[in-house]
C-alpha cells in the first residue's frame, strides 16, 4: 500500500539524534499517513540497536541495515528504493521538526512544475560557489529536508560514488531540474542543531570528500548554465 509520504533518514551515528527527529515528526504529523525509513549505514551496535527500538515504539517506523557501510548516495538509492510514499522525503537527523513541515511541502509538490521542494535552498552564478537564497524559485534544494515526488525519483538516482552527504543535493538537485521542474524553497517550522555528520567528521577528510562530490558535480553540469535561475557570471570566484 502506498503511504502519502515516506521520510528517508540516512543514520551514520548519533542515534539520539535520529530519536529527536523520529520524535518530532510524530509530534507535529498525526494527521498525515507516512512513514520513517532509518537507513542504517554500517553505524555500529548501538546505532543498529537504537534505530530497532525505535521501530518496535512506532508502526510508522522501519528500518534497514547495511554492513558494511555503503556510503550516503548508495543508502539513500537503497532507502527511496524501497519507500512506499507517493512523495519521497530526504531529512537529516540535525532537523528537528517545531510544527507541520511535510504539509507545506506536499503543497509546493502539487503545483505544476515543481519537481523539488525543501526547507533550504541555494544559487549559484559561477557553479563555482552557492549561497543560500530564500527563492522560492532556486537552482538546488538542499539535502537537511528534500522532498521530490516519486515519479521523479524513479528517473533520477543519488550518484552512488558520493559516500559522503555534503554536494550530493547539489547533484541530485539539477539532475531533477534537468528533467524540466523547479525547485522551490518552502518555509517550514524546524529548528537545525549541530550537525555532527559535519563538525564531527575530521576536517581534513570531510574536505577531501566534499571536494570528490563537488568536483564530479561539476563535470556532470558545467555545460548546464541554462539552469542558473539568476543567471551565469562565469567561472569565477566570488571576493
């Protein structure tokens, strides 16, 4: 049976971070019929465990286990894959839902066009540096809360060699974009804690990983200037 969203969690750690945001959503959304996918990357024992007892509290809750880790591009094809939602929702466990924020972007989704909606967005007119933008047209949605419908995500894939989060929505962004959609920037009521995917991966590692994702975003849609919804300045750096 198809539910009405389903909301994807990659789980990389942090287990108490990801109770917070399972919490949340069912604080905030009795009255719509979803359900919580915990993709479990290889997280450990105790991730493992919490991301079970989660599910044996919440029927809305499931979860899948991979061991090792596959890395966020292949998690995550692995947990849109098997989400029974109409709508797909990509949300990190930083994101702590304070009201209704699936609603609005289930509103956004159904105007015609739209092929991406989120919390936060971002533009660029060097494909060089992007810089958030409250739109609500933008030229990506970034992956903290991403919804996409799942006619769309059939056709688009999480590219698989990006084994860390940061650029992957850039890439999965334009790709739904290139199919001829927008993506709209919603406001929604949640407040962002610390991300510990970020500040607690070593710096030098979360730099080179970034630079890997980025770089084969770049390769894929340099050529796709048309997509710059304020226009293309040229390769430059922003002073």
């Amino acid at each position: 049976d198809r539910h009405q969203v389903s909301v994807v969690v990659h789980v990389a750690g942090w287990p108490e971070d990801v109770a917070r945001a399972v919490a949340a959503l069912g604080a905030h959304h009795g009255h719509l019929d979803y359900e919580v996918l915990l993709v479990e990357d290889g997280a450990g024992e105790a991730s493992g465990r919490a991301c079970e007892d989660l599910a044996g509290g919440d029927g809305r809750v499931r979860v899948l286990h991979l061991e090792p880790a596959a890395g966020f591009g292949a998690a995550m094809n692995l947990g849109m894959s098997q989400a029974l939602g109409r709508v797909l929702v990509w949300l990190d466990p930083h994101v702590e839902a304070t009201g209704d924020i699936l609603g609005p972007l289930l509103a956004v989704l159904d105007e015609p066009g739209t092929g991406l909606a989120g919390g936060w967005g971002v533009v660029t007119t060097s494909m060089l540096e992007f810089e958030a933008d409250d739109g609500p047209e933008v030229d990506a949605i970034e992956g903290y809360l991403l919804a996409v419908p799942r006619a769309l995500a059939s056709r688009v894939r999480v590219d698989p060699k990006d084994r860390y989060y940061r650029n992957a929505d850039l890439d999965y962004s334009f790709a739904v974009r290139a199919l001829d959609h927008r993506a709209t920037r919603v406001e929604v009521p949640a407040r962002r804690h610390r991300h510990r995917g970020y500040h607690d991966t070593d710096p030098a590692e979360r730099d080179r990983a970034s630079k890997r994702n980025y770089d084969r975003f770049l390769a894929r849609w340099r050529d796709r200037t048309d997509l710059l919804t304020h226009g293309f300045r040229g390769y430059h750096r922003h002073r």
